[in-house]
C-alpha cells in the first residue's frame, strides 16, 4: 500500500540509524580524546617554561650555580607530576608554585630531588722541608719552595756564600704551598752565619712543623757559643724553633764530682772580693791580676772541665754601654788566663750587662758587688 513501509526497508532504516549512531559517538570520543591530548600537551609545555624561568633567575642570582637542574613534566589530564633535579633546596618549592599559577592548571606534585654540592674542604698543601749543606765550599740544596722566585732567592743567596758551587736539582716548587717570604731572608742570614763558622754543616727547615736545625762541629766551646747568639739573634726574629745540632770535639772525661769540687773551690776563691779593673775599664788592676793568680791554680786541678767566664755590670750607664764594658772585661780575664798557660779551649766567655745583678743596684754596696766576673763550672 502507497505510504507503507515494508519490512526490508525497515530493517535498512533500523541499520542506517544504527551505524550513524555508533560513527557519531566515535567521532564525539576521538574529539574529547584529542582535545585532551592537546591540553596535556599545553600543560606540559608550559609546566617547563616555569622551570626554565627559575632556572635562569637563579643563575642570574648565584655564581655558583651549577646548572644541574633537570625536570621533566607528565600532564594527566589538567594535573602535572614534576619530576627530576634541582640545583638548591629553594627549587624544591619555588617550581611547583609557579607551575601550579598556570592558567588551566589542576593539581601539582613534584618529585624534585636536591643534589647537594660537594663541599671539599680546605686542605693545606704542605711543602717538603728544605735541606742545606755544604762541605769544602760547595752546597747542596734540596726540599720544596712555593714559587720560582723563592726558589732562584735561595738559590742566588747559596751561590754567593759557596764558591765551589751549589747543587739545586733536588729543590722543586710545589703549587699551592705557603710563601717563605716572611722567613726566607732569615734562612738566608743563617746560611751565611754558619758558612762563615762551619767548614761543614747542614741547616734543615721543616716550615710545616715550625723549625728549625743547625747541625755542625765547632773547634772550640767560644766559637760554638759566639755562633749560637748570632743563630739565636736571628731566629729569635721567626715563628720558628731552633733546635741545635751543633757540638765540639769530644772533650777530655771528667766526672760530674770534678765539676762540683771544682765550682765550689771557685765560689770559695771569689766570695767577698772581685776581679778588679780600673774605672769604666777593661784594664786590670793589680788586685784583679792577683786574684786570678789564685783561680789559675784552682783551675790546674782539674784541667779537663770547661769553665764559662761571664762578665757582669751595675746599672749606672746604658744597658748597650754595660754590655760591651762586661763582654770587654770578660774577654780581658779569659786572656790573662790564657796568657798564663791555660788551654783556650776549655773556656766560654759571656758579656751579661745589667741583667743578672746579685744585690741592689740601689745602693752603692749593691753595685759594687754587681761589677762582678764570674767563673761557672760547665758540667758539658
């Protein structure tokens, strides 16, 4: 019948509707899925334009940065999951806000790891010690300095005091080592104390450990002891500590009761009287001449124990003036001594000034007793 629709086309309209409807709910899903894909995709990017924008301020802030910073972003839907390396601690906070102010954002987590730097502590770089010695006007030098200059300094100063020449191959420069200019010229004025005093000896400086060693044999106990107050005059200008390797020939034995016996004979022979000398004088007077008569004998007993001559003032006059006037007398009995027989060798002779009074110098009594020469038995 005319308007009627028959089964087959039924079924074919049934199928139609069918299949629109199914291309229709496809085409809606495709559209969603790629509108989401797009806005995951935005996120992302812009997640990381965050990044690089904390990233670029911090350097411009801290020189040390050290641009380690490496984050990437994974949008699920409108949220972000930030994940990677930061290069301070700050970074753990500040990127995630600043992501999470982006236009559309949902929520932000983060998994933002700080590697801190390696701190390396200062380490102080030691140089090796330096070693001099010399023997039959030659010298050799070994051990570390900090730099060329200090180097060619010790070196030039050897060359001057060793005309036999100087060996520098074992002395390097090490980097990074502390400078010797503070202590270096007093090295050199050691050098050339000891090359003047010692035909052979050795000066070794440990900077590191704070001293330093003279080593050497002296023909006699005065040039010994002459060479230990120029040494001390300088090192006393250092940091450092002297530690003395200088000796003198094996001496004739004596016993420790010699030097007693001897000592208390001499202290016997000088109580109450002293070795006279004219006024403000070196000379002897004939009083004093006597009296070390008597000392003389006192010493033949027991020739073999060295004996130190020091010379003594009162205060009246300069401390400068004192010590000249006690080192000039000390020498002048040390000569009559030996003039009269006595061994040279045996004797140390020492100028004290004002230092060592025994009474007041307050009174004329005190004074008198202070111009004094005494005589020490040395048990070495």
């Amino acid at each position: 019948m005319p308007g009627q629709i028959d089964d087959s086309q039924l079924v074919e309209l049934g199928l139609f509707i069918s299949v629109t409807v199914v291309g229709t709910l496809l085409l809606a899903v495709l559209a969603v899925f790629f509108g989401i894909g797009a806005i995951e995709n935005h996120l992302e990017t812009e997640a990381l334009r965050a990044v690089d924008a904390v990233v670029i301020a911090a350097a411009d802030e801290d020189p040390s940065f050290r641009n380690i910073t490496e984050v990437s972003a994974e949008a699920s839907g409108t949220d972000v999951h930030l994940r990677g390396t930061v290069d301070n601690e700050d970074m753990q906070d500040t990127i995630p806000a600043l992501v999470q102010r982006i236009e559309g954002m949902g929520s932000v987590t983060a998994e933002l790891e700080w590697i801190p730097p390696i701190v390396v502590s200062d380490v102080e770089v030691v140089a090796e010690p330096i070693t001099i010695a010399w023997s039959r006007g030659a010298a050799t030098v070994s051990g570390e300095v900090s730099d060329d200059a200090n180097r060619d300094a010790l070196v030039g100063a050897l060359e001057e005091e060793f005309s036999g020449g100087v060996d520098a191959t074992g002395l390097t420069t090490k980097e990074g080592a502390s400078s010797e200019r503070d202590w270096m010229s007093k090295v050199i004025n050691l050098v050339r104390i000891g090359a003047e005093s010692l035909p052979e000896g050795e000066i070794f400086i440990n900077a590191g450990a704070g001293l330093i060693q003279i080593t050497g044999e002296y023909e006699t106990r005065q040039a010994r002891r002459d060479a230990r107050d120029a040494i001390d005059d300088v090192i006393g200008e250092t940091t450092f500590a002297f530690v003395s390797g200088l000796s003198i020939p094996e001496p004739p034995p004596f016993t420790a009761a010699e030097v007693a016996e001897l000592q208390e004979n001499l202290d016997d022979l000088i109580e109450g009287k002293v070795v006279e000398f004219e006024l403000n004088s070196d000379v002897l007077t004939s009083v004093g001449a006597a009296l070390l008569d008597e000392i003389i004998l006192a010493l033949e007993k027991f020739p073999a124990v060295p004996i130190e001559i020091g010379g003594h003032t009162d205060n009246q006059g300069s401390p400068a003036e004192n010590m000249d006037l006690s080192e000039r007398r000390a020498n002048t009995a040390f000569d009559y001594l030996v003039l009269n027989g006595q061994d040279p060798e045996r004797f140390v002779v020492v100028g004290y000034g004002e230092d060592v009074p025994i009474a007041s110098n307050d009174t004329t009594e005190g004074r008198a007793r202070n111009r004094r020469i005494e005589f020490k038995a040395l048990g070495e």
